[in-house]
C-alpha cells in the first residue's frame, strides 16, 4: 500500500475505500461535515477530527480487517503507520464505538490500546457520521440510525449496538447543533 | 449417592460474515461470527449443557431461556460462572471437563489456552482440570466448511464432601 502519514487522510481513504461499497462516497461527506465543526475544538483535536472524519471507516478496508471491529481495525493500522494518537484515537471510539466493542467482547483490547477522546470531539465525529448516508447524502440522524436498524438483522451485532446507542447518538447530534447555532449567532 | 456422575453437552450455531466469534469467553479474529442475542459462545453452552447433564438437572435453555430479556447481549462465559456455582450450590464439585470446537476455516489453536484460563476461572478449577480441543472435520458438513462452529464437552462431577 505505501501509505505513510505524508499521504494526506484524503489519499488514503480513497486508495483503501474505493470500490468498498459506497464508504468512500460517506467518507468523503463526514469529512465535508466535520470540516464545519472543527473550530469547536482546540488543537490538536480539530486537525485530528478533519483526518479522522476521511479514515474512521478505513478498517472496512478488506486488506485491514483482522478482528472483524471495523473501528479497532482501521486504528490499529493508522498507528503502525505512524498517524497522530488523536485521529487514532478518534477512529477507535468513532460514534461510540465501545458499546459494540463490549459486545464483541473486544473492549478491554480497545480500551488499552487507545484512550477514549474528549467527549466534544467524539460528539462531533458521531454528528457528522450520523448527518451523512452510506451514499454521501445528507440526513438526519435519527434517519440514519433507522437506517441502519433497517440494513443490519435485528439480532446482528450492528443493529444490537446501534439500537443500545441511539439515544447516546441524538444526544451527541443535539449537543453538536446547539455549539455550531452558539457559533454563528456569536459570529453574527 | 457418591459416586461420580458425567455429562454430556453440545451446541451449534450457525456464522454470518462481519459478527463476533467468541468461543470460552475469547474474541477470536475472523471473517464470520455468530449472529445471536447472547454472544453465541458454543463452547460455554456445551459446557453448561454437559453440566446440567451431570447433576440430572435441565439444559442449557432449562437455566438460561433464549426469551430471555436478561440474556440480551450477555456473556456466556458469565453463564457459565454463575451455573458452576450452581453446580456447588447443588452439592457437586467438577473434576475436570474435555471440550471440542469444531470449526473447518478458522485457526483456533493459538487461542485455545486463553480458552482453558477463561473455564477455569468461570468454574473455579486449575488449568489442569480444563482440556479444549480444536478440530477441523477436514472440511466436511457445516462446521467443516465454515458455515456453522460446533462444539462438543463432557464433564465430570463428584459429590463435594466435608
């Protein structure tokens, strides 16, 4: 692959997620998302969010999948290759991503090996996966969380964690609307 | 009675593409996994199945029911914790357990170890006690060709004394 971090996020996402389904196409959305709300975090953290927003889907990559946890998987390559602990961090816990670790009973490798992030950043990250369709589209979160209750079988591991999550995702989605109406109203 | 009673335990559940596979309370990298409200951890189910085999006392569905909202996302390997109390609560202590997995297109040898430390501590018996095996039905049937994992286990049990 030859993918260091001098490859920009962009890059790499596009070389490991093109033809994985439409992921490149709802990567490239979440990062158009998160770039509307990095000014709410402080570095490192806005930099990490626009690059983790292009990889937090890159352990769909079949070439990086070794647990099955997408959110492990692709955080664990991006630091072998040598990516800022804070996007590696941020792809980890993507969209509480701890809930269905617990249920591949991969939380405590997750949580050793990556710190969860500032819950601001993790808020903003879930905001723009949940804003953005598998096909690059905007929605609604709550559309989205029924999307995937719809796609995934009732009794998959997807759907169990994504209905135990839902109320933590529109909390996350409502705490990152009100910052970003506080920005402009401010800006105003 | 004092004599030693033995049992006999087995489950199977079908693997889908993307789902965990848990087996003895391990998370074991793989492409496909199993697809149940529980963890799906067959290898726990036979050894509780093998355990209520032993002391005459129901089966795996008998203790813990499918319907069960409890059982919704839980931990096998926790079921099996709380039934080997159970079992010492019956008046039983296990001498040892045989178990085998049975899974054609996964390597499980490098985890069988973590396997043997997880039962041990969930039934409160040294490592010796605790023998997992791997087979790979040389690609036959559903286990063989990696659309189900089975697993088989057999226990011994004797009266506790004092």
């Amino acid at each position: 692959m030859g993918t260091s971090p001098r490859c920009t996020a962009q890059d790499i996402a596009t070389e490991l997620l093109v033809g994985v389904g439409t992921r490149i196409e709802h990567s490239r959305a979440v990062a158009n998302q998160a770039a509307t709300a990095t000014d709410l975090l402080e570095e490192p953290w806005g930099a990490s969010l626009a690059d983790a927003a292009w990889l937090h889907d890159l352990g769909y990559a079949p070439v990086l999948a070794k647990t099955g946890f997408h959110p492990l998987d692709g955080a664990r390559w991006l630091e072998e290759q040598g990516w800022r602990p804070e996007v590696c961090r941020l792809v980890a816990w993507h969209t509480r991503a701890g809930t269905e670790a617990k249920l591949r009973h991969l939380e405590h490798e997750l949580a050793a090996e990556f710190s969860p992030p500032p819950e601001l950043a993790q808020a903003i990250l879930a905001w723009a996966d949940l804003t953005s369709s598998p096909t690059g589209q905007a929605c609604t979160p709550e559309d989205r969380i029924a999307e995937v209750l719809d796609r995934y079988p009732s009794d998959s591991t997807v759907h169990r964690a994504a209905r135990s999550n839902s109320s933590q995702l529109i909390a996350d989605a409502r705490l990152v609307e009100t910052r970003l109406r506080n920005v402009k109203v401010t800006d105003q | 009675m004092t004599h030693p009673r033995t049992g006999l335990g087995h489950d199977i559940h079908r693997l889908y593409p993307g789902e965990p596979l848990v087996l003895g309370g391990v998370a074991i990298p793989a492409p496909v996994g199993f697809r149940t409200h529980s963890d799906g951890d067959v290898l726990c189910h036979a050894l509780i199945d093998a355990l209520a085999g032993a002391i005459a006392d129901g089966d795996l569905g008998t203790h813990f029911p499918e319907d069960d909202p409890d059982a919704e996302d839980a931990r096998s390997l926790d079921f099996l914790d709380q039934f080997g109390h159970y079992v010492e609560q019956a008046g039983y202590e296990v001498v040892n357990v045989d178990a085998f997995v049975v899974l054609g297109t996964v390597k499980l040898r490098p985890h069988i170890e973590e396997m043997r430390t997880n039962i041990s501590g969930a039934l409160r018996i040294d490592l010796a006690q605790v023998s997992v095996k791997a087979r790979s039905n040389d690609g036959l049937g559903p286990e063989g060709e990696g659309t189900a994992c089975s697993a088989w286990a057999n226990v011994l049990v004797y009266p506790r004394t004092g």
